[in-house]
C-alpha cells in the first residue's frame, strides 16, 4: 500500500535568509492572487461561451509571459512560483466539487508558504536543509524520515517561526490488524468521547480555558492604529495563543485517536452532521474547540495504515433514542437527559454509554470482516421504512 506521508521540522535560518524566504513568500503570494484575478474576471467575461475559465496550463502560460514583464519575480525559484498555480487549481477543484469554499486572496499575515518539488536534500550529520536559491538552512531533525521524498513546503507562521514539512512516499505492506479490542465511540461535548468499554475521556476545552486572556489581548490589538508597530506587537501576542491552542488541541487529538488506533482492531463511530451542528450559534464554539471533524480524520488514516477497520453509522440513526440491550426506542427523548429508564425492560439506560453500544453493534454490520479493502469503506444512505435509514455498501 502506498501512502504520503509529512515530516515537519522547524527551521533557524539567518538574516540573508529570512529576507531571501520573504521574497519567496511575497513572490508566491503575488502570484498567487494575481492569478486568481484574472480566473475570476476571464470567467466573468466568457460565461457564456464554450470555454468558461482558465485551466493550469493557461496560467503556467501567461505566467511565462508576466515574469519578462514583472522582472523580480525571477529572483526567487521558478518551480515555487508554479506551485502557487497548483495551488490555486487545486482550490478551484474543490470549490467545484463542493468539497471547499471559493478560493480567496491571500494575506500578508497569515500563514505563509511556498512550494519545492525537486532539488531539495536533508543532511543529518550537519542538520540542515538544501533548496534552490538558498544557502543550507539550520534545521532540527527531530526524526528520521521514511519511504521516498517527493517535495517540501516551507511555511512561516504568524508567531515568525519557521518549519519545513517533508512530503515522502511510502511503500508499506499493511494487513487486516487481528489483535486488539472492538469499541464504539460517541463524541460529545460534556465529555469529549464515550466509548462502548465505559472509557470516558473529559473534553479538555483548551479555547475555554484560554479566552480570557485572549480577550484581554484581542481588545488591546483592536484600540492600536493599523500600519504601526505596536499594532503588530500586539498582533504576535494575540498569534501566540491562538498557536498554543491549536497547539494544543492537535497534541490531544493525536494521542487520543493513536491510542485508540493501538489498541482495537475496530473502531466504529457516527457521521455526525458537523457542518450543520456549528449552525447552532449556542454550540458553534464548543463544537469548534473540540475539533470531531480534525478527530474522525485522524481516526480513519491512522486506522487505514495499522489495518483498523472502520465503521460508520448513519446520522439518522437514534444511537441515543434505541436501548441496545431490548432493542426499545424512546421518541421523547430529550437532549437534557443524561439518564432515562427503558419501558421495555425497565433498565435505567446511560444516554452516552448506551450511544456507543449501538454505534458498535451497528457499526460492525458495515464492515464485510474478510476483505482487507473494507477498512474505509464508502457508503450511501437510502430511504427506509418507518422513518429509518441503513446504509448499504456503495
């Protein structure tokens, strides 16, 4: 199985090299909204003809021809500047295939970034980094990296760090995992995730936790004048804590979906309808600083490189509403009972606990176990009586 697979390293580089890295950054940029510029206004002008918009190829093109006429985009490498195009063809594609929103212009105090596709090398012994147009740039090579490098993207962040992210190919044998244990998950927000073997891990609220200090500093940055420097003073402080709450939210999530990846051989959870949940204005901010969407990401390629199958349930499916013991369906229940006692039984049922019972023994009949190809299995939805819904391998 051949998997991609990115190693991030943070970068030291000098003064010389700052400067040469932000005309690289600047010179991605320019690009880069130039180009959705002209996309945007070809289109306007031919959408009624045959040819609506502008392909790579045209912009790769007209990129030739701008760079006699825009002379200093030449000092910076010609293979980074492409990748801006790459990149600003691949946004459109998935703005067209709904899997993203309209491209935007870039912004000098974001996150910055370009491109190199080839003629870059990592020396271990010196701890350093080799691209065009640089001299080797200090890095700290925390690990070894794997399988065959087939580009590197050099980002700054808006706190001014450096970091290099090493994308290598990877041949690796993977087979169905027949060690471990089988669990069903329920997400929340009360307690970040419920699993079927009563392990119950807390929501860590890391946004929470930091928002007022957040806002103390958000209100500060908003009383300086734009364009000088204490506004941008102000602007890194605001930037470090939203870094270390990205920070870390996304060290939680790696450990929590790695051990669980470890550990079982099933992992079963629900499609939750996060799109439509941060709707909600009341729930929007909790639902964000949990991060379910980065989570069920995590959980489903590291499960797909150990050889954990995957199972998922319908949304629409009542997890919560269905006893998994008797099988009865309580239709009054409400969102603020955590507890509520089976008529069928007369069992006192735990909303999250009995949620992840039904996310596990649903979830199971998704994955046909004797195939190696149904760890990620892509399935569809159809309409079934008595206002259910199963899913049926697509």
């Amino acid at each position: 199985m051949i998997i991609n697979k990115a190693f991030s390293f943070r970068l030291y580089p000098n003064e010389p090299q700052k400067a040469l890295l932000a005309r690289h950054f600047g010179h991605c940029r320019y690009v880069y909204n130039q180009f959705l510029r002209k996309r945007i206004d070809y289109y306007a002008a031919n959408k009624d003809e045959k040819k609506k918009g502008l392909t790579y190829f045209d912009t790769a093109v007209m990129l030739t021809a701008m760079k006699k006429e825009v002379e200093w985009l030449t000092e910076v490498n010609a293979q980074s500047l492409q990748g801006s195009l790459q990149r600003l063809d691949a946004a459109y594609n998935n703005f067209f295939n709904k899997r993203a929103k309209f491209p935007k212009f870039k912004n000098k105090h974001a996150k910055q970034s370009f491109l190199v596709p080839q003629h870059f090398s990592l020396d271990p012994e010196s701890e350093t980094i080799k691209i065009p147009k640089f001299s080797p740039i200090k890095t700290v090579l925390s690990r070894k990296t794997e399988g065959t490098m087939k580009s590197i993207t050099i980002s700054k962040t808006p706190t001014g760090k450096y970091f290099a992210s090493v994308l290598c190919e990877i041949d690796k044998p993977v087979k169905p995992k027949t060690r471990g244990g089988e669990i069903g998950i329920d997400l929340g927000l009360k307690s970040f995730l419920v699993a079927s073997d009563k392990t119950v891990i807390d929501a860590p609220r890391f946004l929470r936790s930091s928002e007022k200090k957040l806002v103390f500093f958000q209100r500060h940055l908003s009383r300086k004048v734009k364009g000088g420097k204490n506004r941008d003073k102000a602007r890194h402080k605001v930037a470090l804590i939203h870094e270390k709450i990205a920070n870390q939210r996304k060290d939680f999530l790696h450990q929590t979906s790695r051990k669980l990846v470890n550990e079982n051989q099933v992992i079963c959870f629900e499609d939750l309808n996060i799109k439509g949940m941060l709707a909600n204005h009341k729930l929007a901010k909790s639902i964000s600083d949990v991060g379910w969407s980065e989570f069920i990401r995590q959980i489903k390629y590291k499960s797909e490189w150990e050889g954990v199958r995957v199972g998922q349930i319908d949304r629409f499916f009542p997890s919560s509403k269905r006893h998994f013991e008797c099988g009865w369906v309580n239709e009054s229940l409400k969102l603020s009972d955590r507890e509520w006692a089976c008529k069928g039984c007369g069992a006192t049922v735990d909303r999250d606990h009995n949620a992840s019972q039904n996310i596990l023994l649903f979830g199971k009949k998704q994955i046909p176990m004797d195939s190696r190809e149904s760890t990620l299995v892509e399935r569809r939805c159809i309409k079934a009586p008595r206002r259910s819904k199963k899913c049926v391998a697509a």
